[in-house]
C-alpha cells in the first residue's frame, strides 16, 4: 500500500534562519522556493541526495511548541550520517551544538541530537 516517506513538513518561526540552517549548514538542496502573497507564507521544498525529504514553511506568528520532543505528534527528524564525528566538528564550526554522543541500546549504533533555529530536535544516526 505505502511505497516510502514522500516527505516532512516543517513550520519554521524565522524563515531566513531555517533555510540557512537546513541549506548551507545540513547541505540539503533547494528543489523549488514558493512564496504565497496570500499567506504571507514561504514554501520551500528540500532534498537530500535527489529525494525530496522536507518542506519548510514559515507563516506569520505561529504558535510555540509545548515541549520537546515529547510533545503529541512529531517526535523529531533523523539523519543517517557515515560519520557521526566528522559531521559533529563541522557543526561545531557553523556554533551548532550537539548533544552528548549516545548509543542506541537496540543496535548499537551511535546518535545525538542538534535542534534547529526553532528548537526542533534533529537526530544524526551513525549508518
């Protein structure tokens, strides 16, 4: 019935910030940037590795989040990364910080969390 995830939406606080942050410090590409008078509202349609995977939107004033990450609903988003080091000493760079390294007790991989300009949790997971 379902073939694969088509993609995220994200609604962003400071659209300028977002899209610098998911662009040039995540690397993912611009597929298409829309913006809807309409809406005062920015769509911006992202991918990695030539897979469509996010949609940024900003709006006007839109509400906090109550919690993270165990609010109802999205929990996070997750990246696969070959080099969970690697990726964190180039975030240090752009002043993003990571949490502290964890393994996953199910598999024994390693992951941590960085959390984008409006706080939302971001899970790199080591391949």
């Amino acid at each position: 019935m379902l073939n694969r995830i088509h993609h995220t939406a994200i609604l962003c606080s400071d659209y300028e910030k977002s899209k610098d942050f998911y662009t040039n410090i995540l690397g993912l590409k611009i597929i298409q940037e829309t913006y809807r008078q309409e809406r005062q509202s920015y769509k911006l349609d992202l991918s990695l590795n030539g897979e469509y995977v996010i949609e940024l939107f900003s709006f006007p004033d839109p509400p906090q989040r109550i919690s993270r990450p165990e609010a109802t609903g999205l929990r996070h988003i997750a990246f696969e990364v070959d080099e969970l080091d690697v990726v964190i000493e180039t975030l240090v760079k752009n002043n993003i910080i990571a949490e502290l390294i964890r393994i996953d007790e199910l598999t024994g991989k390693r992951f941590t969390f960085i959390f984008d300009p409006d706080n939302l949790p971001v899970e790199l997971y080591e391949k």
